[in-house]
C-alpha cells in the first residue's frame, strides 16, 4: 500500500493484491506499516530474513524460466501487435501519469492480440470511490500480472508463478484480483485461471468460485484500512494519531512476524509461554489474564510457598486453585501457569531454571549401548532439480551428520539428488554394520525431523524403504524432543536444543560468530555451492570454508544430543528413575511393509523410457502399485508419534480433541449388555476439537490415556500414552460419545482420556491385490516393448479414448442426438478404453450417469460398479438409478458404517 496525489491533488490510497497477502496474514502488521506510510510515530522492524530474501530470488528465475518457454514457443512481439510475447515494462515511478501510461500499453497489447502478454499493469484509480459525507479517501488498486495468454477463443488467460508445490488462498487471490481488472477494461476473461508451481504443475482453478473470496477479503481489507485512514490526532491530522495498538479489538495478528515479536515482548503478552496456542491465549486475555505474569499468578493460590526458592530438579507436585476460563481445561492452564513461572525465574545471561515435574517420563530413555549413535540432518527445501518426468524435485538433506560415543564426527555429504541417494544408502549401510556388532544400539535426534525425512528420503529414492520402516518398528530411533517436554519444565520460551544447551554443555556453548541456526545454514550452503564450482580459486576457498562452517554446526549438534542425552540420564538417576532394558520393548505393533518387485520393475522402465508422457506414465504407476502400504504406514508412525509426543505438537491434526475432563462425564459406567461378552462404557467427551474434523458417528477412533496407562502395555516404550479403539457413537457440537469396550486382559479402570486421535484406516482388501496384478501386466507388457491397450494405461499416457467404430465419438455423435443415447453408445463400442463426461456443477451429469446406468444394465445386461470419494456421493448416484426407473432389487450398496448384508438388496441406503 502506498499514498498518491490524484489528478485533483487529494489523497489516494493505493492497495495491490499482495496486501490481500500480508492482510490475511497478519493485519497487525499491515496496519502497522500503513501507519507509517501515514506518517504516524511508530518504527516497523525491517523483514530480514535470508531465506524470504532466497525464496524471492529463486521465485524471480521461476518466473524467468516461464517466460524463457514462452519466448521460445510464440517468439517476440510488440504492443499492439498480434501474436507473440509482449512484455510490460515497469513505470518510472508510482505516479498517477506514469502508472496510467504504462496501463495503456497493456491495454494495447490485448487489443492487438498479443499471444501472451508479461507483466501486465493494470491501474484502477478508484476501486472504492472517495466519500464526502465521511471524507474517506479514494482506495486504488496497482497490480502486475505474471502472465495472460490468450485462448483460441480470444479471451485471455490469467496465469501467476508461483514458487510453492502447491496452491495456496492467497496466491488464488491474485489470480481472481487480476481476472477482475481484465473483465473492468473490457477484456474477455477465460473461466479458468493457472497457477504456475514450482514444480512446473498447473494447477488450474474456476474464478468463479474464488471470486466470492476475493470480494470478501478485499472488503476487509478497504476496511481496515480506512479505519486507520479515519484516526486523526489531536491536531486534526492523520500523522499525529497514535498507531494501532497491539491487541486492537477485531484486528487479528499472527503473533509470529517481526512486527509482532516486540510487540509480545513488550506488552508481556502470554504468547511469550512455551507451548502456548493461540486459542488458550484468546481464551486467557479474554477472561482478564493479559500477561505472562498474570498466567504465572494463577496457581499462587491456597498459601503455597514461592515457587521460585524451591532447589533446582526438584519435583514438584501443585495443587492449585485454578479459575475455571472457558476454552482452557485446569490441566492446560495448570501446566501454562507453571511453565509461566518458570519463565519469570529465569535471569538473562545465566542457565534457565529447570524442574522435573513427571520424573516417569525419563524411563522412555534406553539403557546406554557402546554402538550409540548421535544423528542430526542439514537440509534445503529450496534446493531444486528439473525431474525425470519434466517436473522439477525440490528438497535436499545436504548433510547425514552423526557422532558416536566417543564424539567422532561422520559427514555424509550430498549435493545432489543422486548423491543424496548415495548418502541415504551409505547411511544405512553404516547402521547395519553397527547394529552387527551392538545390536541394541540407538540413534538418538532432537525433534521429528530426522525420522520423518529418512521415511520421505527412502520413498523418494526407492531404497532401503523397508529397512527405515523396520528401524522404526524396532524403536532403534530415540526422539529426545518429547522426553524433555514431558519431564522437564525449562525457564525458557522455547525448547529448541539451543535453548536447552546451557543447562548442560558447560563452557563449550556455541561460537555465536559461525553458523548458528538452521536457516542460517541453509542460506550458507546455497551461496557455498554458488562459490564452490567458480574458476576463481579463493572463491572456491571461500565456498569450502562455509562448508566447513556448516559442518562444525552439524557436528555441534549432533553432540549437543549426545550430552543432552547424558544429562537426561543424570536426572532420572537423581530421581531413581532407570533405564529401560533392550527386552523391554518389542516391536511397534504396525502392518508388515512388504514392498512389491513389481513398482521396481515399473520404475526401471520410468527410467528408461525416451518420451516424456511414457516416463511419467511407469513412474505413476510404479507410485500406485504399494500405495495402500505406504498410507496405512503413514497413518501408524503419526499414530506411534501421538502416543509420545506432546499434546500441543499434534493438538490441532484433523480429528483430533484435546478432551477437557472438567467437561466431559461418563454417561454410562461399565456394564454387560445381554448377549454380550465383554463389558463397555460410554463416555460424553467435551474439549477443544482440531479445525476441519468430521468425527461421525459410526466411524473408528483411538482414545489416548496419559502414562501410566490404566490398561496394560505389553511391551510399549516406558513413558508411551496408552490407546484404546473406540467407535464414536453420537457427534454433538463440542464432543462426542463414544463406547470402550474391555477387551480380555483388561480391568475396569475410571481413568479418563486425555485426547481422541483418528481411527485406523482401512484395509485396501481386494484393491491392493488387483492394482498389483494390473502392475504386473503392465511391465510384461513393457518388457516386450510397448505399452498395453488398456483404460488405465490411457488415463496416464494422456491418449485419448480408442472406440471399436471407424470415426470414433465424432461418427457416433452424428448418429445420436439425445446425450444418453450418445453416452450409452460411446460406452459400448469402447475399445478398451475410457470415456469422460465433464462439466460443471448444475449441469445435469448424475442425471445423465443415472439414465445411462438404467439403459446399459437392463438392455445390455451390464454390471456397473460406482466410485466415488465419499458414501454420499456414491449413494446420490444410484438413488438416481433408481429414480431413472431401474429395478430397485438390482441396485444395492453397503452402508458406511453397516455390512455387506444390509445393502445387497433395496434402493441405495442412507448411513
């Protein structure tokens, strides 16, 4: 946003669609940076952060790279002229003259047919027109759109690059910005608009349905923004009033950004507590407790004594007072109130308190093996690599740092994909041979990174997949991250080893003049490798020095976890808290992955292959062949992570509740219905449910009881939360009811559950079966030379659908007028092959598919299957059907929810 004089001299304020960016992202901090273009008293922090500094760059040559193909594509062209590129240049300046001239030439480049206009300037000078009665200003809009192209049809194509792999709301803001000015200066607008990815993806989105967004979003936006353009000092003028204020009713903020950081600290907001959310934080400056001090306060009660004297490691058990805050359990603010006191003790310059306060949580520690292993991964995500199939590889782990017992440090390095590979199978390798000689070995990491790249690494790479998954089941990977946020409580705002490292690395404290954060290595290693390559030598001994750098970093981390590790055990020492032996544990109890021969052999033909489409074609289907594997154990390492990690750290998944037990009361104590074996109870959990969860009655879950589990364990790591599958039962508007059944070992217990997590997925059944058979005819197929005739094959290829008639769906178009009888005759003279029907909502296509169905079944004897992504739509299909007229006993379906018996005969029925 910016201020400009209009041709009459007054105020304009000019917003483009990357405010709707910075807007949705935080309006404190657009709000803050408007007050100073207003020029109001208030210093905003620069945004100095290397990595957006390298993700702009990087996003510059993706544009470049577009435009390059274009230029090669449709050649040069000129303003006004047809055909070709034709590229925009900047205005001299941000004046009206300048800014109107410049959109002129655009306008001229559309109306002269221009293939693809390059940054288009589009300039609307009164977007929301000046008011007089309330003397608001006139709001204008500048924007520069990456790229229109035009359409057979003349109308023209927005399309915006973009660096992410994925769509994002704000960059569809843009999009629908864009479409909005091209419709203003009479330019007719292609339904659709692109987003160019990163990976060279098109995704492509209706303007019609993000239109309505982009209204909304740009209404708030005026509308804040005027807000702040109405507050005048006590002189009258806009640059004397005071800016806006942190914690600003109905402004929301991030709490993240460089605007708000000093904000929080000077204001002592309670995002200053570790672990905090930011609905607890509502929740508690809504009910008065406005400050980390005020949290801190909150269990002070009852004539306790000062918490802040009590000796270091001591554990202590509080039995507060607590004030019951809506959208807060006791439990969360208990825990909030401590680790706010914590916070207040501690003394700059000097080693944060700390204090076990659940001493049980360090026996998750194993017993200590000489093959111990100390392990941490340097990564880029914006590394880049053009892919196989046309579509660029993102992502690198540049370094597999590790340390042993004896604090030797093994660098594997990698600097490209295929050397990443190397390092990935020289890594296991080495964890092999180790386990060999110290078979109840461990390797030992901070955080979930390391375990969850390792997966991705193996996924990606196609090696050694099974062996990372069985290193899991083995539980050879330690996670220190959850242990200390479970035991410990730390006078700190955060619990990055960083933070932790003065509590136990003694005089060795990191060199604060090297590399020192994992951005910052990640921004040294992309300007090492620009250096690393150059003719110049001292440019390349420039390059090594920084790999140097980054090297000692790793290292350093990599030994900061083996003394963290060190001094974990010195605690559960002092508090007579051991070990646990190797026998202790068995494996995690999860679904065997046994990956197919038959992906390999498909994804040797992806790399063989010479045509584009072909190699996207095998590498797609080699990807689908253990698809259903690789979810199920997606789904069980998250769930294995729920049981160990903090709650905070997953509290917001999708359906998942965090279970308030204040709120939540047992409807039903354990009893024996007639006929039944075990005994169950019902429970009416109440708590704060994760945003976009759906939780339906009828579906699997799993409740998470804290450690000790009132149920048995049989050999789960010490320190594991316990769960129990359960059904959900009832959904209401804050909970659910849910039934738990004993099963035979089991106990009563009145113990309640601290969280409800997803249910198991589903078993593929006869899919994974029949997609490996189709796999398996695939590479015969390919090993002879050719691809087969087959509907799949064709969908992947690209190739458009065979029919058994000479013409194929134009001859068959001449001949049927009714669209059902066209569709029913494209269907049956196929050749092994596929038909698509499209066409947007409200067009008539379950209509269509109904009647074709009822045709096709009771004239040609058919037997029809119908998919779809969810029970309802598949249910409005052949309910359909049947209103099509077709028999109602040759139309079934199993319930969501129901077995195979309730839905063989009758119309389609409703879960």
């Amino acid at each position: 946003m910016f201020l400009q004089h209009n041709s009459e001299g007054s105020i304009r304020l000019v917003t483009s669609a990357s405010d709707l960016t910075a807007a949705s992202a935080c309006e404190f901090a657009f709000l803050r940076r408007a007050d100073v273009k207003f020029g109001r008293n208030v210093e905003v922090p620069a945004d100095d952060d290397p990595m957006l500094r390298r993700a702009a760059k990087l996003g510059d040559a993706h544009e470049d790279r577009v435009l390059q193909e274009y230029r090669r594509e449709f050649g040069a062209g000129t303003a006004g002229q047809p055909g070709g590129v034709t590229e925009i240049p900047r205005p001299a300046s941000m004046r009206e003259t300048d800014l109107i001239a410049v959109a002129k030439q655009t306008q001229a480049a559309f109306a002269g047919g221009a293939d693809i206009v390059f940054q288009a300037t589009f300039f609307d000078p009164a977007q929301r027109p000046a008011d007089p009665v309330t003397s608001d200003p006139e709001i204008g809009f500048i924007g520069f759109a990456d790229f229109l192209q035009r359409m057979p049809d003349g109308a023209y194509e927005v399309q915006d690059t973009k660096l992410a792999r994925r769509a994002k709301v704000s960059a569809l803001m843009q999009l629908a910005a864009y479409a909005e000015q091209l419709e203003r200066v009479g330019v007719p607008v292609s339904p659709e608009a692109v987003l160019i990815l990163g990976d060279g993806a098109r995704s492509r989105h209706r303007i019609a349905d993000i239109a309505p967004v982009f209204r909304q979003r740009r209404s708030r936006l005026h509308e804040i923004l005027l807000d702040r353009a109405r507050a005048v000092g006590a002189d009258g003028t806009r640059a004397s009033a005071a800016p806006i204020v942190w914690g600003a009713e109905g402004i929301a903020a991030c709490g993240r950004c460089e605007v708000c950081a000093p904000e929080i600290e000077r204001t002592r907001d309670p995002l200053l507590i570790a672990g905090i959310r930011r609905t607890q934080r509502d929740a508690l400056v809504a009910a008065g407790y406005d400050t980390i001090d005020a949290v801190a306060g909150l269990n002070r009660s009852g004539g306790e004594a000062d918490d802040q004297q009590l000796p270091i490691h001591e554990c202590v058990i509080l039995e507060p007072e607590l004030p019951a805050i809506p959208g807060v359990s006791e439990q969360v603010l208990e825990r909030l109130s401590a680790q706010a006191q914590m916070q207040l003790a501690a003394v700059q310059g000097e080693a944060p308190p700390v204090r076990v306060f659940d001493p049980a949580a360090l026996a998750a520690i194993p017993q200590p093996n000489p093959g111990d292993l100390f392990f941490d991964f340097e990564g880029d995500p914006m590394y880049r690599e053009p892919g196989e199939t046309g579509a660029a590889r993102w992502g690198i782990d540049y370094l597999f740092g590790l340390v042993d017992l004896h604090e030797q440090f093994t660098a594997l390095w990698a600097h490209t994909l295929v050397a990443e590979k190397q390092a990935l199978i020289d890594f296991l390798e080495l964890v092999r041979a180790r386990r060999a000689q110290y078979p109840a070995m461990k390797i030992y990491h901070y955080a979930s990174y390391e375990r969850t790249h390792l997966l991705s690494l193996a996924v990606r790479h196609g090696v050694g997949e099974g062996e990372v998954d069985q290193l899991l089941r083995e539980h050879v990977f330690v996670d220190l991250y959850p242990i200390v946020r479970r035991a410990l409580r730390v006078g700190s705002n955060s619990y990055s080893i960083k933070k932790l490292e003065p509590l136990y690395m003694g005089s060795e404290l990191r060199d604060e003049s090297g590399v020192t954060s994992a951005a910052q290595s990640v921004t040294e290693y992309a300007e090492a490798m620009a250096q690393i390559n150059a003719e110049d030598p001292e440019t390349r001994a420039e390059g090594q020095r920084r790999l140097d750098a980054i090297a000692d970093y790793n290292r350093y981390d990599c030994v900061s976890t083996l003394r963290l590790r060190d001094w974990l055990l010195s605690l559960a020492s002092a508090h007579q808290v051991a070990p646990y032996p190797p026998e202790a544990v068995t494996e995690a109890e999860t679904p065997d992955l046994e990956l197919s021969t038959v992906a390999g052999a498909l994804a040797m033909h992806a790399a063989i292959a010479t045509e584009p489409r072909d190699r996207k074609a095998a590498a797609l289907a080699a990807s689908a062949i253990d698809y259903h594997q690789r979810e199920q154990k997606s789904f069980w390492w998250a769930h294995f992570a729920r049981l160990t990690d903090p709650i905070e750290d997953w509290a917001e998944t999708r359906d998942v509740m965090v279970i308030d037990w204040d709120l939540t009361t047992v409807v039903e104590n354990w009893f024996l219905p007639p006929r039944a074996r075990s005994e169950r109870r019902h429970i009416r959990l109440r708590g704060e449910i994760s945003p976009g969860s759906s939780l339906k009655p009828g579906s699997d879950a799993f409740l998470l009881y804290e450690y000790p589990s009132p149920f048995p364990q049989h050999g789960a790591v010490p320190g594991s939360r316990g769960a129990r599958r359960v059904k959900i039962a009832e959904r209401f508007d804050d909970g659910v009811t849910v039934e738990e059944v004993l099963s035979g070992d089991m106990n009563r217990y009145d113990a309640l559950p601290v969280a409800l997590v997803p249910g198991a997925p589903p078993r593929a059944g006869a899919q994974k079966g029949a997609i490996e058979e189709w796999g398996a005819l695939l590479a015969q197929s390919l090993d002879r030379g050719s691809f087969p005739s087959d509907p799949v094959v064709d969908l992947l290829r690209r190739t458009p659908p065979r029919f058994s008639v000479r013409g194929g769906l134009a001859a068959l178009s001449a001949e049927h007028d009714d669209p059902i009888a066209l569709v029913t005759a494209a269907l049956r003279h196929l050749d092994r092959s596929y038909l698509a029907v499209q066409g947007p909502p409200g067009t008539g296509k379950t209509y269509l598919a109904a009647h074709v169905i009822k045709t096709l079944v009771e004239d040609h004897g058919w037997r029809i299957g119908v998919v779809a992504q969810s029970h309802r739509v598949v249910e409005n299909v052949l309910d359909g059907v049947v209103r099509a007229g077709l028999d109602p006993t040759r139309v079934g379906k199993v319930p969501q929810g129901g077995s195979l018996a309730e839905g063989l005969l009758g119309p389609a029925t409703r879960s």
